[in-house]
C-alpha cells in the first residue's frame, strides 16, 4: 500500500513537531507561490486566477502520490512556455476556448504520466541527453525573458522564436510606453538587489540563516505589494500603464470534460513533449533533494505522482504542471520536512484565491513580467557550450543544433529535434563497439590490446575481444571488422572470439555469428569463442550454432592461445 | 582510383578464361531474367518492356561501382512489392504517369544511396535487427504470392495487405477462370516438379553438376515457352486467359526528368524504406558469395554501387532494383568470375528487348504469376519464429509485431514499424547495462561479481562494477542503482567504481557523476574510481570533475580494496 500511496509513510509518524516545521515552510512557499502563479498563468497565456488553481489540487496530487518529501509542484516557466507554444496553433485550428485547450493538455499530460508509470516506462526518459536538455532549457529562458519584455516596454510583440520575436519589437517600436518601463525596469532592479543582499541583510537584523535564505527568495511579494502602492498613488493606470485587473474570487470549480478526439489528435504530441521535460526536470530537483537527506525519489512512483498532479490539475480547469526548482529549494531550505508542507501551502493559495484577488486589481503585468524575467535569467547557462566544446565534440554540436533550431524554431520543434540528436549521438556511438587484438603479455596467463601493450601473438591465429554485448546494431560491424583483417592478413587460420565483455547475444547477433562461421568455413578459417560466460552459454546452446561452430568453446583465452599456437606448425610467436 | 570505381581491379587483367566463365554464366543469367524481369515488372504495376529496362542499365552502373564480383542486380519481389504499394496510394493524388511515379522512386532511392555511400553512411542500417528483418520479408513473400493468386484465378482481387486483399477475392469470387485456373496450376506444378528433380536429370543426362544447378534454375523459360504454345495452340486468348499483349520493341530511351518537389515530398519516405530494405537484402546476399571465395565486400562502397544501379534505373526510365539472392547464386554456380558477366548479361537483355518481344505477345499472366508465387514461397519462413521463441522472447516479439502489422497494414506500415521495434529494443537494451557488485577472490589480485564467485567483502565498501560505456541512456541507471543499493544497505562510507570495461564517458554522463558525488558527499558518503582507462582519465581531467572528485582514483580494485579496507577500523571482513 505504501508502495503505490507514498504519503503513508511520513503519515503514520507524523508529530507536532514536523508539523510546525512544514507550517513554517509552507507559509514561506505561498508567498513565493502567489506572485510565481499570477506570472506563469500570464506566460501561458491564461488568465491570473488559473494560475492560481494550478498551485491548489495539483499539489495535493503530487503530495499523496509523489515519493519526494520536499518537492513543490504547480507552474513552473519552461512548461508554461510549452503550453503557450502549442495552445497558440491549436487555438485557431478548433472553435475550443484556450483555457479549455489548456486543461486539455495538462489531462492527457497526466493520463500518459500516469499510464507511463503503470507500466514503469520510467527508463524512455534515460534517451534525453541531459546535455541537451540544459541547452534547451537555456534557449527556452532565453525566448521567455525577450517575450515577456513586452509587457516592460509596452510593446505587443509576439512569436514563439527568436525569428518572429525580434523582428515583432522593430514592427512596433512607436508603442514604447516610457511609464510602463520604469516601472518594470525599477522592479528588475529591486529584484536583483534582493537577490544578491537580502539573505544578507535579514541576517543582520537578527534572522536565523536557516529562515533567512528561503525568505530572501519572497521579495517578488514586496515587489508586487509595492508597485500596486506605486499604481494606485501615482494614477499610473491612467497614464496607461497595463494592470491585471479583476480576478474571479473563489476556488476551481471541478471539470469533467473528456476532450474530443479532434482535440487529442492534435495536442496528443506536445503533451508528450510537455510530460517528458517535465518529467526529467522535476526528478532530477527531486533526487538532489532526496540526496541531502538520505532519501530517496523513485523514478517510477515520480511518474504517478507527477500524473497526480496533473490530472489534478485538468480537472480543476488548470494548466501543465512539474516539481519546480526554485520554489522546491525554498520549500526545502525552509525546514519542510514531509509534503504536509505542500498540503498547507495548497490551503494558503486557496485562501489567497478566496481572499486575495481583489487586492491584485491594480497588479501591472510589468511586475509579473519583472519577476518571471529574473527567474529565467537563471535558467540560462552559456557554460555548457564551453564545457562540452572542451569535454566532448559530438556532445557539443548536439547542444548547439538544439539551442539554435529552439531559438529559431521555438521550443516544440527544439524539444524534438534534441529527442532525436539525443538518440541519433546513442545510436551512432552504441553501434560501433571497441574491437581490440589482443596478445598475451609474456609470462602471464593475462591477454591485453596488442596496441597498448607489448604482448606476444602468433602469425596464423587472430584473437579478438568485443568490449560490448552482441546485438543486431553492432553485429555487422564485428562481423566486417572480422573479415576485413583476415582479408588483410591472408595468412589466419584460426580466430578466437574473446566473449569475457559479452553479457548478450540477440538473435540477430547469433545469425551474425552463424553466417561468420559459415563463411569462414568457406575460406577454410576455424572460429573459436573464448571466456563465454554461463548464461550467454546456456542460451546459444538453445539453438545450432554450438553443433555448427567449426571451433571449439575455450573456458579461458589462455587455453585457447595455448591449444592454438601449439598446434600450428611453421608458425611461432613473434 | 580503384577505391571508387572497384570494376578496375578486375579490368585490369581480365583475360580470355575469365571471358569463357563469365559468358556462359551471363547467357544462364539472362535466360532467368527474361521471365523474372517481365514477372515483377507485373508485380510493381509497371508494363512488361519496363521490366527489361530495369535489368539493363542498371547491371551496368553496379558492375562499374559495386564491390561484390559476382551479385546481380536488377528488379526483385519485395522491392517490385513496395514500389506497387508506394505508388498506389500516390498516382491518385497527383497528375503524374504510373510509371513516371516509379521512375522518380528509383531516381530518389538511387540519389539516397549514393548520398548515403558519399558521407559513409552504411553503418545506419546497423540499426534494423535482422530478425525483424526477416519477419518482414515473410510477410512481404505472403502478401505476394496471394496478391498473385488473382492471375491463376482470374479474380480482380485488390488490396497491399491482407485484411483488403483477402475480402476482395470473396467479393469476386463469380470471376474465377477455369482455363486461367488450369493453365496457372500446371505451371505451377511444372516449376515444383523441376525445382526438385531438374538438377539431378540434367546430370543424368551427363551434364556437369557446376552448370547442371544453375541450368536447372532457369525452367521458368521453358514454363513460359510451353505456355506460349499451349495458349497459342489452344486458342486459350479466345477463351478469355489474360495474355501479356504487345511489349514495345526498342532498347530504353535517355530520360533525364527533374521530379517536381510536389512528388519528392510524397515519395521520399518510401524511396528511403525501399534504399534500406534493398540495401540491407544486397549487401547480405554480396558477403555470403564473395566469402565463399575469400573476396569481400564494402559496405560503404556498395551503397554507391546500388546507388549508381537505381540513377541508371531512373534514367532509362525503370523502376527499383536491388541484388537479387535467387539470380546471384545462379550467376556465382554458373562460374561468373567477375562484373562482365553482369554486363554481358544486360547485353542478352537488350538484344531480347529489341528482337524478342514480339514472341511474348500470347504470354499468359497466369504463367508470369506463377513464377512469382514460387520465387516467393521459398522467402516465407516460418522456422524465424520457432528460433527467436526458443532463443529470446524480446526478439521474438519483435518479429511477430513486424509480420503481424505488415500482414494487416501492408508493407509500408510494416517495415516502418519494424524499424521502429528494432531501435525501441535497442535503446531498450543498451539503457539497462550490466551492473555487478564486485569482490576479491580470497587470496589473489581477483575481483568478480559477488553473485557468482565466493568472493571477499568489506561491510561499508561498495564496490560495483559497470560493463559498459558511460553515456546518457544509462547514466540516471547506474546513478539510481548506487543510490539504491546505498539507501538500502543504510552503512556504505565508500564506494569504487570500477571503470574496467568504461570505454567513453560522455558528457552527460559525467555531469551524472559530478551530481552522484554531491549527492553521496551530501550523505557522508566519499566516491572512488578504480581501473580508469588512459584516455578516458584524459578526458576527465579537462573538466573538473577530478578535482571535485570526493575520493581517489586508483590505479587497480586491488590498491582500491586493499587501502579502503585497512582505512575503516570497526569494518572487518566478510
């Protein structure tokens, strides 16, 4: 029971103390969630209070069925992005509200979380690069921080790439509007200063360091109760500064609405895209969480609880959610010690829905744009290019064909072009496996690569190792490699297959071999295997090929070097 | 020079014994083509005079650019099969001639090799397992021989795969033809009886068994002259037997049409199915025979050989060709030493196109028909089945979803899935290496894997070995192994990771590392390497992973065992 309904466990020894610890954090964590869910509700393109609803439900999903104890869900920036990038082409293609589009999607991103944990489909999500990943991410802050300077500068551009993006800013640069922008930039100011001193500061005045971090983290709160002052004083409303405006009060009422299949065939693949991005992200916050406290994220039980969430999340009429890094660092900082604190932080949002929104009236979207442009800044990390250049080649162009075709495509076709270079890198790398001859250093019974060694061999006798299991991707490779150095030599009588790194022989692998031995056979060469291991034995003496082996299976390389030298007449060591 | 054009290794000292050989094996050859050429000419939808034109150029353009001496190319039953299914669905969608359509595949698919052959892109192929392969030329075999049976039957049956082609015979069935019936049947057992017994007779006659089993291949003419006869002397045509009609005299004529991109973008998908599958079937068939006598084949070259084959097929106006395994195993029986006999085969063709058309005019179909069905009867095998059942469950899967969804879908369907299935296993496959928990064989330098040896252990040292390259489809495995295996033991102060069998450590897999060694740092937890190869260690030390690195890295598991050990006071033995 524990095993499927994690929150058991922290339930069943659940105390006062605990309590007061996820109080403390899940206070702090709603005023940082307040102000995060206004401006991604903004940055997906729907309005104020579903940002809201998306930090309620999907949060108790997440906190009964997730297995990290301090992980906070709701709306996190690249997934918002996600969604506004995908709902923009749908909304015109079907007569569906876009809020309808968006709870659309975030339904079958936790039907396919859900049905992917089911079936423990966890390990797909092992082929995303995670230097890919990064790279997008960075291209998607990027594309995030330039779309939601508009709402600084006053100018409506639009375009989910950087190509309609910037050219949109040029088209419209008489609609600057001096107000908005002193405003937006005073708020970035401030936000920065925060960030850099605040943890600092509250320390000074006496705080514990404990609590001072994670409260440094809620200055996006003051920034927000300050420029309403400042809208409301100063008239900035009239002088056409854009607000939010009216926020409906109360809380999500419960949709059940099954899509149209019209609808899923066109959202099925960026909620795919939306679930695995997702996915990755909030793990990967997840399991270095977990680490600092011994504990421990299950991958597979993640995909329940992120299907929680989301499915919570559809059926409150909310949009995508994930495990957000930010908001689960203060979360954790502040002492959250079980998803109590996550419980009590979808209370106080519910309350803020309840209570709060006529306040946020005179809220300018500046400071929302402020505070999701500040967040994103961090996301970006040009370092990978300079680490991967000087780490590895190919890793390198696989992140820079993601960033660039997501900079100039937008972040669908750059999250699939990084699922396919990702995969393409693995393909291309798992099918050619290192081959080595290898000769035995004298003296020993020890048999090493004849490059890298000095090692004694013997003219007609060609002993080879395969560092990797045999499988139809590599098969022909050690089957060419094979025929082309006897095609070379001209003079081998006898190869022996060292088997010691083969963990697996496939079908196709074992048709591979019986084909070599046939057309070795053929050119009057005997092929030997050696250091088979047991189950790989068991299971190709299921089929032919061991009646058919023109050689003999050795146990060890050293009897096969042996037996095999011994018996070749004219030929000696060299 | 001979590295790009391999026909001049041969030229060069080709004398008059390698004339005799290769000219009677050209004239076995082209006696085979004739029905074989006119039969998937009927196969791909195309008329007959196209079917010669496929086995003329083309012959050429391998025979200068192929490596294998002795295959021979030209129209065959699956590719005639996927060409048909291709064009089906397309000619009614734009204003093009059939045959046009077919011309522009082979262009594509000729453009598409050489391509792939330029920039070395042979080992992509790699990724199709040859079981499923398998499954689907079975598949492909059954689709065949049923969709021919409406020549024997006279029924107007329709349809790529079974569940439109099965029906549609039901639906006609008033259209059976006694006479076609009977004529089909006859020849079909004709065949039968000379497959068997034809070889052995001819040697009872006295005839060399080296010319005797190739001879005895090529009673598909006799099938098709005793059946001229029959229809003419019976006046079978009157009776309403389908005959092949007028087949225009003339060698092909030089097209050189640019295909519009409206076309390119319909066909480029199946041009691309039908390079693979043919590539993979010819390149198969070219190292069976060229190992038989020492010889080899490149596979890299060969994708320009059968590049330059399908550009001559497009240009003189033909459809898809590839290796045929039938026809170069009569070519290399016959004696053909070198690619003249392919030439003077295509010669023998041309001289029919031109003089033996008009012969041809009272062939009946159901003869042509009936060559197919026995060609392809001998593709289907079942046994593939039997073997991967018994072999390896994951393969055996593979092969039905292949046959299955090729059977109820149709060949395009079917091989894409396939290819689909194989890489799904492969990723599947390489995501989960190896992991095992090594110990010290008692008294020596050895260290194995504690669940199959009686090994050494130290209670909070973990040392785990991985059999394999490091990269991001299993990084986030091994990293949830050790946090696995650390969390459950609860007392683990150091772990070694033994990189014997780590031939490359990626990028992402190194951020993995870096996270893993925080992660265990975090816990108290110090994480050592052992066995580190050179150029890997290289590798690692342009980062800064080492100097973050918690513990050491050691030069052996023994110095790793021996110091860690020692180190930890209240930790004895096991």
């Amino acid at each position: 029971m524990t095993q499927y309904i994690p929150a058991l466990t922290w339930l069943k020894s659940y105390d006062s103390t605990q309590f007061r610890d996820d109080l403390i954090a899940a206070v702090i964590v709603t005023i940082l969630l307040i102000p995060q869910s206004l401006a991604y509700a903004m940055l997906a393109g729907v309005p104020p209070e579903v940002g809201l609803y998306a930090s309620i439900l999907p949060l108790i999903g997440y906190a009964i069925f997730g297995t990290s104890r301090t992980l906070s869900v709701g709306p996190v920036a690249v997934i918002s992005l996600m969604t506004a990038t995908s709902l923009g082409s749908v909304a015109q293609q079907l007569n569906v509200s876009y809020v309808e589009a968006a709870t659309t999607l975030a339904l079958l991103s936790g039907a396919m979380l859900t049905i992917m944990g089911v079936l423990r489909l966890g390990f797909i999500t092992h082929f995303l690069s995670h230097a890919v990943i990064s790279g997008f991410i960075s291209a998607s802050g990027i594309i995030i921080a330039i779309g939601q300077l508009k709402h600084i500068v006053g100018i409506e551009a639009s375009g989910g790439d950087l190509t309609r993006l910037v050219p949109s800013y040029f088209n419209h640069i008489d609609q600057f509007h001096p107000a908005t922008f002193l405003l937006g930039a005073a708020v970035i100011i401030l936000l920065y200063i925060a960030k850099s001193f605040a943890a600092r500061g509250l320390i000074a005045l006496g705080l514990k360091p404990s609590i001072a971090a994670p409260l440094a983290r809620t200055t996006p709160i003051i920034a927000v109760a300050l420029s309403i002052i400042a809208v409301v004083s100063m008239g900035l409303e009239q002088q056409g500064v854009a607000i939010t405006g009216n926020i409906p009060s109360g809380l999500p009422s419960f949709h059940l609405a099954i899509p149209s299949l019209e609808l899923i065939e066109l959202l099925w693949l960026p909620a795919l895209l939306i679930s695995i991005i997702g996915y990755v992200e909030s793990v990967s916050v997840g399991r270095t969480l977990a680490a600092k406290r011994q504990q421990k994220v299950d991958p597979n039980q993640e995909l329940l609880g992120l299907g929680a969430a989301n499915l919570a999340s559809g059926f409150s009429g909310a949009f995508p959610v994930t495990g957000g890094f930010a908001r689960s660092v203060v979360n954790f900082d502040a002492g959250a010690v079980t998803q109590a604190s996550s419980i009590m932080a979808a209370v106080g949002i519910g309350l803020a829905a309840l209570f709060l929104t006529p306040a946020l009236y005179f809220l300018p979207k500046a400071t929302l744009a402020a505070t999701i442009i500040v967040a994103v800044i961090s996301l970006v990390d040009w370092h990978i290019f300079e680490c991967t250049w000087r780490y590895s080649r190919p890793d390198f162009w696989a992140v820079f064909t993601t960033v660039a075709i997501t900079l100039s495509a937008g972040v669908e076709v750059g999250v699939a072009s990084g699922v396919i270079v990702s995969i393409a890198l693995h393909l291309y790398r798992t099918s050619k496996p290192h081959i080595a001859e290898i000769g035995r250093v004298a003296g020993t019974e020890h048999f090493r690569n004849v490059r890298r060694y000095r090692v004694e061999t013997c003219r007609h006798l060609y002993c080879v190792r395969i560092d990797e299991s045999l499988f139809f991707a590599n098969a022909s490779y050690l089957e060419d490699h094979v025929l082309d150095v006897v095609y070379q030599r001209g003079d081998v009588s006898d190869i022996v297959l060292n088997c010691a790194a083969v963990n697996e022989i496939d079908f196709s692998a074992l048709e591979m071999l019986e084909a070599l031995n046939k057309r070795l056979s053929d050119q009057g060469i005997t092929l030997h295997l050696a250091e088979v291991k047991g189950p790989v034995l068991d299971r190709l003496s299921r089929g032919h090929f061991l009646l058919e082996l023109s050689g003999r299976v050795f146990l060890t390389q050293h009897d096969a070097f042996k037996t095999l030298s011994q018996r070749q007449l004219g030929g000696g060591h060299e």
